[in-house]
C-alpha cells in the first residue's frame, strides 16, 4: 500500500495560542481514519492544514508522495486534489445545486460545461439530490445541503477527502443520511480523514481512530483497542465523558 | 389564542409560545389593518391641513406666492427647464455606469489581501480619502476650469466631459466603500470552501465574493446615486446650459423664483421613485431572510 497522507512534526499558533504542536501521521491509500477529540483539541486546524487553508508554522505533509508544504508549491493545485468538507456546509448561496457543484471542475479543472453538468448530475442522482439540481441552497434540509458539499467536492475527483465534523451543524434526524453517504464513500475506497464527534460510526467506519488532546495525537490504533481498551488515561477520560454524554 | 399547537420559533425565548407570529406582530403595532389605515389617513390629514393653514395665513404669503409659485410663471418655465433636464440626465446616467466599474475597481483593490499589494491598497485609500473630503463643487470648478486651461492637445475642454468625470471621481469613492463594505460582510467560511476547491484567490473574487457581495449593497448603491443625480445641478457652476443654469435664467430675466420650484418639482419626481424602489428592495430582501430561517 502507498501512503496518501504523511505528517511529520506539523505545528500551528493563533497568536501565542499553540493549536497544533507537532503532529505526525500517516494515511494509506483508500484507508479512513477517524479523528476524535474534545473540541479544541486541534482536529478541524489539522484537517485545514493539510488542504492548506491555514499556513503552517512548521512539520512537513506530503500528498500522494509530493511535498505540499514545500516552497514554490501551487497551492490550487494541491486543493484540487484534496476534496473538504465543512461542519456549516458552507455552499454558494447565489448559485443553484447544480452551479454549486460544476463551478469549480469548470474554472478549476477546465472541464466543459456539458461534461461538468454530466458529473454533477450522475453524483446528484447517486446521492438521491437529483430533483434539487435547480433548487437554491436555502430551501434544502442541513443534511441535504451537507450531501450537496459532499457531491461538490467529490466532482473534483479528489485523490483523499476531508471531512470536518460534517454531522454536527445538523438536526439529530438528518446525521443518519450524511453518515450514510460517507459509508458508501468508504465502500467505494476512497481515502478519508474524517473529524468527528459520533463515535459509533468512527467505530463502524473507521479502520484505524486516532485521539487528538490539546494539540496532540495521544493514540493511533484500530478501533476496537482505541474505544475498548486504550492505553492513555485521557483517552479513558475522553471516552467516558462521551459515554455519559449519551453519544456512544 | 385560538391554537395551542403554534409554537414560538426557535431562537425567541421568552415569547408567549400560544400566540401566533402575526397577531404578535399586529399586536405591537397597533390592532386591525383596516382601523390603522383610517387613522393613519386620518392624523396626515389633519396634521397637513394644520400646517398649510398656517402658512397660507402667515404674513408674508401673498409675496412669496408671487415670486415662488406664480401659475403662469411655472406654466411658461417649466418645459423650458424640462428640456434642458436631458443634460443633466445625460451626466448623471453616463456618470452612474463610469462609478460602477471605477468604484469596484478600487474596492477591489482595496481587499487584495497581503504585502505585496501594500502600495495598490494605499492608492486606493488615499483616493477614497481624498475624494470624500473635497466638496464635489470644487472637484467640477477645478477640473471644470484648470483641464482646459492645460491647454494640453487631445485633452477634452467641453465643461460637459469635465462635470462627468468630475462627478465619477467623487461619487466612484463613496460607492468604492459601499462595495467594500458588501465584500468585508461575505463571511470567511466562502472563501475558505471556495479555495479549497482550487478556486483561485481571482476567481473566488469573480464567481463567489462578489455577485453575493454587490447583491447586498444594492439598496445603498442607489442611494449614493439619487445623490449623484441631485449633484449633477452642480454643472451650473462652469456656466453649462442645463437644468439649473436654465431655471436662473429665468428667474434673472423675470424677477421670480417659480423655475426653481419647477425644477425641485423635476427632481422630485425623479428621486422619490427610486428611493421607493430601494425600500422596497430592503423590504424584499428582509422577507427572503426571514423566509429562509425559517425553513
């Protein structure tokens, strides 16, 4: 197996505020690694590293075996292959469901209109969103507006997706649909990092959970050992907060 | 109230939650439609009659009847000045589409992030600046009178060219930090979701922040340029034949104030229509707001 994804010493202030203090990971192509942690514990600032989005004080990432964080690099190039997507969904309000996802394969990736269309409506359709491709944004559900973000990074045909807490912004009855799109994604191999606060399902979908603690992963491992006997006290805590919270 | 079931929206605590939306809202208004259209009819009424008698039965009436609102005097110099009105309409409309482009040009460059463009952004504040703190007269006698005076080849000397990008200049630094105020309000997270679909930070610009941000600024923009159209009078200053300088000859020639009355009649009759529009499209812009939420 090749990697899709390597750490290496990553760390990242706000001010003199040290979110992230010296990572390392690594992600195997078609591999999904679940990111868990209290919030604050730096997992959405990783993830945002990784696409860029945040400029990174030091460490090393490479993508698919390219240094990304390297001088000289294009970064747009290197967000077109990386697909995110965002806790508050974060779609064009101006633009239709359909402009939302061709915008970018066209102005980004030079695909043609037609052919642009002709993958938006295929992933719509398989997302069950084909009857809202002429719909505005604002007048979806929170789930179907977050299976949109979905489909809208996925036309880009990323190499690995990013998926900062997808489910919290969103009404307990709609995460069961956005969980399951992202099940599906796992079946089809597709390389996932995957922030999130549902444990269940980072057991269900995960191949290896890794335990972020203020700034720093504490464990890595499969699940079953992370969730039933990690070796770290405050991953025990952690777990055991979440426990009584109701959410596993 | 009729329904228990209607439940108070989420995010109003504290609101009687038996009480429908509606009949809150009427509530705190003031009771039934029709009684408060009969009122509202009736106070304005009242409140003008007042007002009119008192000034029709004030000392000096009969004089400034005469000079300010002499029938056969407005009857005579208002189409003269009408016909004059085209040239400010012509500068004011070609000055709107010039601060269209100028003033987005500016604000965009203005938001340009980073050290690099450190000089282009000072540029551009310093016009908007400067702009904003001279008085519109001076921009038109000093661009009016010293361009010509240059005596430069290819430079144009007609007042009227002068008086259009005299306002352009101006109004282009006011409607700039409309714009920008429009971009600042477009939240991070669009931008953030627009690069990280590999969006340059140009394109981000084009296809996201702006169509959403100019959208915003509408009702302010229009403002800005009921602005400008009253300012196109200021043409008159350089001696150019059109509304104003029309109305005072007239009144020079008749000894009476009417063809001013009949041009803030023109005026008038222009403005208020579009300030009607903006509130309406403030109005539309709140109902869609609302309506959105509370899908």
């Amino acid at each position: 197996m090749t990697e899709a994804i390597r750490i290496e010493g990553l760390r990242k202030s706000f001010g003199d505020h040290e979110v992230l203090k010296g990572i390392d990971l690594a992600v195997d192509d078609h591999e999904v690694v679940c990111l868990i942690g209290a919030s604050g514990s730096g997992k959405s600032t990783l993830l945002r590293c990784v696409d860029l989005l945040e400029p990174v004080d030091a460490g090393r990432i490479w993508v698919e075996g390219i240094e990304i964080t390297a001088a000289g690099v294009d970064e747009n190039a290197v967000r077109r292959r990386i697909g995110i997507v965002f806790q508050a969904f974060n779609l064009f309000p101006h633009m239709t469901v359909l402009r939302n996802v061709t915008l970018a394969q066209e102005k980004a990736l030079d695909r043609t209109p037609a052919g642009a269309r002709a993958t938006a409506l295929s992933l719509l359709d398989r997302f069950g969103l084909a009857d809202k491709a002429d719909d505005y944004p604002d007048r979806l559900s929170g789930g179907q507006q977050q299976r949109v973000a979905i489909v809208r990074s996925l036309a880009m045909d990323p190499d690995v997706m990013l998926l900062d807490e997808v489910t919290s912004a969103l009404d307990p009855v709609l995460v069961a649909e956005v969980l399951d799109v992202i099940r599906g994604l796992a079946t089809t191999g597709m390389t996932m990092v995957i922030a999130t606060h549902e444990m269940g399902f980072a057991r269900d979908v995960a191949n290896r959970v890794a335990f972020l603690d203020d700034g720093r992963i504490l464990e890595v491992g499969p699940p079953e050992e992370i969730f039933s006997e990690p070796r770290e006290a405050a991953t025990r805590r952690f777990l055991d907060r979440i426990i009584a919270a109701g959410r596993m | 109230m009729s329904s228990p079931e209607v439940s108070a929206p989420q995010g109003q605590p504290g609101l009687d939650p038996r009480v429908p939306m509606g009949d809150r809202r009427s509530r705190i208004l003031g009771g039934g439609a029709a009684r408060n259209t009969w009122i509202a009819v009736l106070s304005t009424v009242v409140f003008f009659t007042v007002v009119g008698v008192l000034v029709v039965r004030s000392p000096g009436w009969p004089t400034v009847r005469f000079f300010f609102f002499d029938g056969a005097e407005f009857a005579y110099a208002f189409p003269e000045i009408l016909s004059k009105f085209g040239q400010n309409a012509f500068i004011f409309c070609t000055s709107e589409i010039l601060v269209l482009v100028f003033a987005l040009l500016i604000a965009v460059l203005r938001s340009l992030p980073g050290a690099v463009f450190a000089p282009l952004r000072i540029m551009a504040a310093v016009y908007t600046d400067f702009f904003r703190g001279v008085p519109t007269i001076l921009v038109i006698a000093l661009l009016g009178y010293g361009m010509p005076a240059l005596g430069l080849k290819g430079l144009p000397d007609s007042d009227r060219f002068w008086a259009i990008v005299a306002l352009t200049l101006v109004y282009s630094a006011y409607v700039a930090e409309v714009y920008r105020a429009g971009i600042d309000s477009i939240h991070p997270s669009q931008v953030a979701s627009s690069r990280s679909l590999g969006l340059t930070r140009l394109q981000t610009m084009r296809h996201v922040v702006l169509p959403q941000a100019v959208r915003r600024v509408i009702p302010p923009l229009l403002n800005d340029f009921i602005g400008l159209q009253k300012d196109s009078a200021l043409v008159a200053f350089l001696g150019f034949n059109e509304a104003l300088l029309r109305a005072q000859i007239i009144q020079a020639n008749d000894f009476n104030f009417t063809p001013y009355v009949a041009l803030a009649v023109i005026y008038i009759a222009i403005t208020i229509p579009q300030a009607r529009f903006v509130d309406w499209l403030i109005a539309r812009e709140r109902r869609r707001r609302e309506g959105a939420t509370e899908l």
